[in-house]
C-alpha cells in the first residue's frame, strides 16, 4: 500500500468545480491522505465475443485533465484496463464489465480505456457493485464510423465512495451513447465529458440517478464542440427521497467558433418525493458561432404530480403504489433504453426497494 502524493492542487471547495462536493466525505481521494491499495477490480465477464479482448497494459492518458482526482490517478497508475473492439467487427450481445470485491480501508485507483476501431460496433456495461473506495479515469475513443452505447451501472452498497471522469473522444461520423445509473453509494461523483474531433459524430448522454437519506450524487457534463456539423444531445432525470438527499446536475456545452453546423440540446429534471431533499440544476451554454442548426436548455424541478396521483389513485391504486408506478414512469424513458431487460428490470426493483426504504 501507499499514500497518494500530494503535489497537486488540493480543493478548497471554494473552487466552482469543488463547491457543491462535500470534500470532508470524500476519505482522502481529494488530498492526497487516501491509503492505495494495489487492486484492479475490474474485470470482463467469461466469453468476450469475437472481435473483443480485454487486456492490461501501460498507456498514456488521452488528454490532459483538469480534475485535481483524475490527474493523481495519472501520475500514480500506469496499468490500464483496456477493452478493445476490433475495426468492422459488429457485436451484438452487450459485453459486461463487472466489479469484485472492494474496501473501505484502503482505496483503488483505477484507469480503464475502451477503444472501438474503424466501424466497429458494440454495446458494453459497467456494473459498480459493493462497498469500495475508487477513483477512476475511464477513457473511450471512438474511431471514425464506429458506435457505442456505453451503460455504466453504479449499484455500489451504502458506504462506498467514488469519483470518477468518464471522457469520449469521437471521431468522423462516429455515434457515442452513453447511460448512466446512480442508485447506491455514499458519494458518487461523475464526469461524463466529450470531445469531438472530426464532422458529422454525435453523442447522447442519458441518466438517472436516485438519492436517499443522506445520499450525496453529483454529475457534471461537458461537451466540447470544436469541429463542425456534430450533434449532442443530454437528458439526465433524478428523483430524491429522504433527509439531506442532495443531488447536483452540472450541464456544460461549449460550441466554439470553428463549431459551424452544431446541432445540441440539453435537459435536466428532478423530482422531490418529499421535505429534505435538495437538487441543484446548473445547465449552461457557451456558444462562440452563430453559424449553428441550434442549441438549448431545459432545467426543472419539482414535486409529485398530484393529478398523476389522484388519476391513479381513483381507480383503486394505493398512494404507496400510485407512488412508484408515477416513479417508475419517470425513469423508463430513459432505462428502457439500456435495452437489456434482466438489467432494466433489476434497476426498478432496486429504485423500488429505495423508495420504499424512504418513506416516499
């Protein structure tokens, strides 16, 4: 084991990217205090399809990172978890990447890099399962013409801690879909970013996340538009039950000057599903061009329906499942497009389970 070093820039929470993030709860992955143990808990599934491997090697970072976590993760870790999909192969059974065990004692820093080749096509889950203490620097890079849809699961036990940066890099005509799940954990922090390099890619980023008593979840996108006549499109529901929920949504999308021909839009929604919870909403949209096909955003925030509830609860629902199918109806749009049913259907147990827990 080990003790992260400590010559980097430590947060204050003062800093606009650190000042919603409870610091104190964050067990050292901030400061350099974290004791590093040498895990590498995540691991591929047995039968990777054809055209698929799953490899530990030493890579350089893609980019630069402005996150004070991501860049202690960079110098400490060389080793890189890298899924790669072969050029033309088309795999169509999603290919899982799943956890083992954890700890709270010590934490993990981990880099994971899933590199799709020219054409290719494929669907992979990341299934964060446990209690654990993590850090992660996850790259994917998309070769021209290729598509991903990437799920990333966070169903981590109630104690665990994690912070994590999650950046595409999408090339010519390439698609990126990504969908992420934050239902468990202490603390969960996520930076879905992505950058665009070449005209006509696109990306979707779609999320749900569910936070219960005391639960603190914060997502922070960025898209950065530095090419012509790419798309991106951002849709992140929350739903928040319980004293101190807090959930913080942070929608960044930059259209630089060169960026004629984008086409964006995103959209941000909350539900409060009782007193205590809070959910902060910052969408935000910096556009250097006018030359663009458009660019929007959406935020809001709000209660139970109670028309909704009323509707159902005349026709002889109760209020507790009144409750839930109106939550249940909030998220499917958005986990139904994880398109694995057995996965889709053990997420709304679990909110179901949660709600219930709350009281809501």
């Amino acid at each position: 084991m080990s003790v992260l070093t400590t010559n980097y820039l430590t947060p204050t929470g003062r800093e606009e990217a650190w000042r919603f993030t409870p610091l104190k709860r964050l067990r050292g992955l901030h400061d350099g205090s974290a004791v590093v143990a040498d895990r590498n808990s995540l691991l591929a599934k047995a039968g990777l399809p054809k055209g698929a491997s799953f490899t530990r090697e030493s890579l350089a970072p893609l980019a630069v990172s402005d996150d004070v976590i991501i860049e202690r993760i960079r110098g400490e870790v060389s080793d890189v978890a890298h899924l790669s999909i072969d050029a033309n192969a088309e795999i169509k059974e999603p290919i899982f990447l799943t956890r083992s065990a954890g700890a709270l004692d010590s934490a993990e820093l981990s880099r994971v890099r899933i590199s799709l080749g020219t054409h290719a096509v494929a669907t992979v889950i990341v299934e964060n399962i446990g209690d654990t203490l993590l850090a992660e620097d996850l790259e994917i890079a998309l070769a021209p013409g290729s598509s991903l849809t990437f799920v990333t699961l966070q169903e981590f036990d109630s104690k665990s801690v994690y912070t994590a940066r999650h950046h595409a890099v999408v090339d010519k005509d390439a698609t990126f879909k990504s969908i992420t799940v934050t239902v468990g954990g202490d603390v969960v922090r996520i930076l879905p970013t992505v950058e665009f390099t070449a005209p006509g890619a696109s990306a979707e980023l779609l999320g749900v996340y569910f936070a219960t008593t005391g639960q603190f979840f914060e997502h922070r996108m960025h898209v950065d538009h530095a090419v012509p006549n790419a798309k991106s499109r951002v849709n992140f529901k929350g739903a928040l039950a319980g004293r101190d929920a807090h959930t913080v949504w942070i929608g960044d999308v930059l259209i630089r000057a060169v960026a004629e021909g984008t086409d964006t839009y995103e959209l941000n929604r909350n539900l409060l599903l009782t007193d205590g919870a809070r959910a902060d909403s910052v969408p935000n949209l910096e556009i250097e061009t006018g030359e663009i096909v458009g660019a929007g955003h959406a935020s809001t925030t709000g209660r139970f329906d109670d028309e909704q509830l009323f509707y159902l609860m005349s026709r002889g629902i109760t209020l507790e499942n009144a409750r839930r199918l109106v939550v249940r109806g909030f998220f499917n749009e958005i986990i139904t497009e994880i398109g694995n049913e057995e996965v889709q259907e053990r997420l709304m147990e679990r909110i179901d389970g949660e709600l219930e827990r709350a009281g809501a």
